[in-house]
DNA sequence: GTGCCGATGTCCATAAGATGGACTCCACAG
DNA sequence: CTGTGGAGTCCATCTTATGGACATCGGCAC
C-alpha cells in the first residue's frame, strides 16, 4: 500500500526540482494579498471570512489522499501551512471524530465522524451501487483494475476500485487519489467532454505562477499542447488513453459517465501495465469502457429522484 | 441532535425565564474558562485553539440529521450559534464542496466532498457490506424496516436503512438521524454492553445543567431509572425493545454489534407499528436480530486487516 | 394593493481567537 | 555520544472570525 507513498515521494524528490525556491513559501500567501483567489489551487472560490474553512477543507482533502494514514510533516508540506498550525487543526478535527490519530505510527486518517457523513450522503450520491456492477464487471472481463472517479472541480477523485486478477497491478490509483483534470485517463475522458470555453479555463489558468502548472507538477508530458492533443484523440474513440504518462510503463484507459444534465461527472478507468494495452487490446478495452459507462449514464439519466 | 440542542430550544421557548439576560450568552463561555471541560456536549473535549473546528463539525453533524436538507433557521436554532456565524460558515463549506446550498428551497444538505471523503473512508470501514446482507435478511424475513447504527461518543447515528414490505413505516429513524445512547432500541443496546462506569458516566453528566438530561428532551420515559430499567431488561434477553418510547405507537428492537476488541460500536434494529410487536413476536424478530448481530460481530473479529 | 412577519443574506467595527516563531522532546543513524 | 528530522507544545502578536444592525425577499392576511 505505499507503493502510492513511492509515487509521491519521486514526484516531491524528482519532478517539483525546477530549481528555484529549495524552501518553499507560498505560506505567506494569505496575508498579503487578499485579493489573490488561489493560494492552492483547490476547488474554492476566495470566499469572506472564514479562511479556516478553506484550510479544514484542505486538510481534509489531503488526508484523504491516504486512507491508510499520512504523516503530519507531507500534510504540512502539501498544505503550505505551517506546522503549528496544521497540528492544531488535525487535532480539533480529530476531537471532533473527522480524523483519527495513530499515536503510534504518527499518522492522520479519516475518523469515523467521515465515514458517518459519508454514509448519510451516500444516500442522496446513489453512484455507488450504480457503478459498482459495472467495475466488476470491467475487472472480470479485462483482468485488469477497475475504477469509479468523480470530477470535483478542477480535479478528479478517485472513489472505487476493483482488482482485476492480472498479477501485476499498479497503485498509481486507489481510494482517495486526487489528480488535475487533464491528468490520468478519467480526468482525460471527463475533460474531453466538457465544453471548449471550460476546457481552455481549466488548462489556463493553474493558480496564478507559471510554477504551478500542471506540466510543472506531473512532467512536460502534460503540457497544454500535449493534453490537448490527447483530448482530440478521446474525441474521436470516445475512450481516453493514457500511455503511462504518469509513472512509465503504468497504463490506462477511461470513459466518461455522464449526469442528468449531460455533463461528465465520473469517470470509469482501467489500470495496467503496458503490454496490456497493445492497439489491438485497446480497442476491445475501450468499447467495454464504453459500454459500461453508457449503462452507468443511463441508470442516472433515469429517475427523476427527490 | 445533541442534548445541546435542546436547551437552546428550551431557553428560546421558556424554561430559560430565570428573568436574566433575554438574550442567550452561553456563547461567552470559551472566553472565561479555559479549563472548564464542558462547553458544549458533544464529542470533543475542551481542545485547544481552534473553536472554529468545533463549530463547523458541529454545523456538519447538523446538517446530517436531515440528508434531504436543513433550512438555516434550523441549523441557527439548533447549534446555539448566530445568524451571520452560521451562514457565514455554511457558505464557506459549500464553496469548498462539504455542503451544498439548494438556492431555491434554501436550504443546505451534504456537498459532494462529503460524498467523497466518506466513500475514501468507508474502504476503512468496511461495515457497509459487511451489515448490508444482514439488514436485507432482516428486512425480508419480518417485512419491518431495518436499521444499522453506529455509536459515535454518546450518540448513536443511523448509518444505513433498508425497507421492509409492511407498508406502514415509520420514519423517525432514517440515514443520519442521532439519538442519545439510551434513547431508540440502537442505543439501547448498545449501552446494555458497555461497562457499568460508562453507563453510569453515560447517564449521569449530560453536560452541567440539569434542565438538559436526556429526560428533558425525550420525554420523563427517559428518565435514568426508566433507562436503567430497560437496560437490565436488555440484558437478560439480548435484545433491546423500545415500546414507542419516542413516538408513541412507533416500535422497535434493537441488537448489539462488537469489535474486535469486544465492544459493542454498532447495532442493528428494527423498527414498526405496535401491533407488529405482540410479545411472541418479539421473541422471534429478537432472534432474528441476535442471531444478525451475531453474524456480523464474527465478521468483524476474523480479518486482522491493517 | 398594502402592510406585516419571518426568513435569508450582507456589512463592518470590534475584540476574540487563530497564528506561527521558537522551544522541547523523542527516535533513530552514524 | 552527537546530529538529524520529526512530533508536539507554548504564548505574545495581530490577523481573522464574530455578531449587532441593516437590507431584502417572499408569503399571507386583510
């Protein structure tokens, strides 16, 4: 389960070596320009008078990314905040039942209080019992892993996922994992089908410095050219690809489900080593992709609930 | 739907005619003892530093209670806090995604980020699947509707629901609804196993005032003898019976569920009309919950997972 | 129509409360 | 033994949340 925390690792230690700024400081961030809409760039607009809100949801968002536990000093890293302060929060959160403390292995994990809310939610969020046949199915059938992720703003969460029996899997992916729009195939195959004016929104503007760009971030195989490159061919097929752009030789494929309103707000995606994803291959895994995610759509198109 | 919450109303409605101070001022209470243990009594202790936290879990779980929305007059009268904190707060978790705002109704439910945490967390809790198989069984066999609750603190909240066929149902419990430990038969159960002192604990402090027993808010049935009472009965048959205590007419049975440690953290129930409760009866349906119960408590003992 | 009521939503001066620099403590490696 | 890196704690400072007061909206009675 820390092949993930690999990942992690080799892009803090690798990619973000842009040379400048060894120590970070986009802390000072919030005190100087109020104006300023991006600090991170999350989800959320600048919003007034509640700055702690934004950094609850924050930490939140990044203790998420591990269900397995995260250590304070990469969530203090990742938030940009300082320690005191993060420490203060996680343990207010965690007296509050949203996280949980392993005083022995010093990590930060959900708390039973998420799960709860979670659960209650889940019974307006019905995609779960939609989808899950279909990541079965998709994991059956290919042999490869299978996953459900939504789009939440300019990110994709990854929700659900399937082992296929294939005995090389990759856990690039998993639970809780956050990737931009534009990254990872579901991301691909949800950003291809959203409207040109979003698109060129979301692959502009990054936050504000030309350090935060997603090609800064995931590796110049990302940059704007190149995903707008990789959208015209998920155009065309309907399927995304993404031919180990992430971490080499780790493939994958996704299609896109689309809600009530016709907008694609998940994503169903396949996992696995390259030479499982030959031509030939991808055009079976892609049609399966297709299906399912078509099915998926059209159970939400369905019931006009509430 | 803490015991708090009560008072609040009690103060508006009457009881808080002591003459002084009209206007609430339970809110300077964090200003003056900082050792003082009990503000609020929720889950949290004291805590140092961040009130905000508090506030804002405290606004989720009430947000919670109703998955199909909350207006912000309620969520105001309920946590104690003003007007301008509440929405002023609401509006910050709805920019982040935990909550979201139905403009038109006004009111405020879950937001997709609560969704989605809670899906990252459930692959930590996996007792979803595990009771879900059990609550359709109970449903099908006895034609009630089925309930899993989990204990969080001194509470227990409705974590899932299941439909019986008998079409008179009752709805006082559903998704997220919170009940004290020793209120509804969940909860009844579920304290029946706890040690004597947490009992004893459970029910003597309900925070400081005595006008916030939980007699007060649920009615002189709730009474600690009452409760005790019920508990000794719990105990010799296993199962808990709650004979309409909370609205009269409307039944329910209720069995504990343990961890791996032995405690009892869950519990199933079920819930109907009188007439659907005759004591022979009641001897099957509690075997069928004990036997249930039983089934997922040695699911959750098995797997040593991480 | 008009006026009342209860609700939501907004503003801004105030002071309450969150912040983070500096410190301690602990575990582990060399 | 000393050095390094991380977790956890403290408290003076000043940023940030607070809530009283106001504006607005929609429904309802007359």
């Amino acid at each position: 389960m820390n092949s993930r925390l690999l990942i992690i690792h080799i892009m803090d230690k690798g990619v973000d070596m842009t040379g400048q700024s060894p120590a970070r400081e986009p802390r000072k961030a919030h005190t100087t320009q109020p104006p300023c809409p991006a600090q991170q760039p999350p989800l959320a607009q600048p919003v007034q008078g509640a700055q702690v809100v934004a950094r609850i949801a924050l930490l939140l968002r990044l203790v998420g990314r591990n269900p397995s536990g995260t250590p304070l000093a990469e969530i203090v890293r990742d938030s940009g905040l300082t320690r005191p302060t993060v420490h203060r929060l996680l343990t207010s959160l965690a007296a509050e039942g949203l996280l949980d403390h392993d005083a022995v292995r010093h990590t930060w994990h959900y708390g039973p209080e998420v799960f709860v809310m979670g659960t209650v939610a889940a019974a307006c969020y019905p995609i779960e019992e939609l989808a899950r046949p279909s990541l079965v199915r998709l994991a059956e059938e290919t042999g490869e892993s299978a996953f459900l992720s939504i789009r939440r703003g300019a990110e994709t969460v990854c929700l659900l996922r399937e082992e296929g029996s294939f005995p090389i899997r990759s856990f690039v992916l998993h639970e809780g994992v956050r990737f931009p729009l534009g990254v990872a195939s579901a991301g691909m195959a949800i950003l291809a089908y959203l409207p040109d004016a979003e698109v060129d929104a979301l692959l502009a503007d990054t936050g504000l410095g030309e350090t935060e760009t997603i090609a800064a971030r995931w590796g110049a195989q990302h940059s704007p050219a190149s995903i707008r490159a990789n959208l015209e061919r998920t155009r065309v097929t309907g399927y995304a690809v993404n031919p180990g752009l992430i971490l080499e030789g780790s493939w994958g494929m996704g299609a896109a489900i689309f809600d009530r309103s016709g907008r694609p707000g998940w994503a169903l995606s396949l996992t696995g080593i390259e030479p499982r994803f030959k031509p030939e291959r991808q055009k079976v895994l892609g049609q399966l992709l297709l299906d399912e995610a078509s099915r998926v759509t059209q159970i939400l198109q369905r019931p006009p609930l509430t």
